[in-house]
C-alpha cells in the first residue's frame, strides 16, 4: 500500500477515488514516563519516552487507516494528513487521514 502526503502519485494515473480513510490512537503516558519527562524538561535533553510513545501511536494510526483503505479496495492513500494532540495531562492522540484511491 502506497501511502504520501501528496495529492497525487508522480508517473501513475490515479484511476479511482474511493473516499476519506482515517485512523486514530489515543495512547495514555504512565506516570513514571511523566516524571522523568519533567526532570529532562528541567535539565534539558530529549524526552524519549514520549518521541517513543508518539511514534507507537503514529504506526497504530496508519495502520488503522491502511487496513480501511484495503478494504475498500484501495492500493494507495493520497493526500495524508497526521495530526497530534493532547488529551487531558497524559494522553496522547494521533489521527490520520487520507482519500483512498486506485492507481495504475
């Protein structure tokens, strides 16, 4: 499955468009992670556990999106559209949209 950001495939010809597919994660961040996260922040450095968990909920997302996109009978997703957020103080959410297509 070809997944990309632009609204089309270069050197293909897209020949049908089956619709919006989305995929969503919604990861909650323990409280050790949240600790340790606040003394980088104070310190200085990278919060790895969150570039982890972040990254966890980025491939559940697509993933979702891909297995929509297949059953719709898609072999690409154009137009791909990540979006993060914040939910509360300790969640994470990752959502992923795109239109499905046929190409050749």
């Amino acid at each position: 499955m070809l997944i990309t950001t632009t609204p089309n495939i270069e050197g293909q010809k897209i020949v049908k468009y089956l619709g919006l597919v989305n995929g969503d994660a919604i990861l909650g961040a323990n409280l050790f992670k949240d600790f340790f996260a606040r003394v980088r922040d104070i310190v200085g450095g990278r919060a790895a556990a969150y570039e982890n968990e972040l990254r966890k909920a980025k491939d559940i997302a697509i993933q979702e999106m891909t297995e929509q996109a297949k059953s719709a009978g898609a072999n690409a997703v154009v137009g791909v559209d990540l979006d993060y957020e914040t939910i509360g103080n300790s969640m994470l959410m990752v959502s992923v949209s795109g239109t499905a297509v046929v190409y050749e």
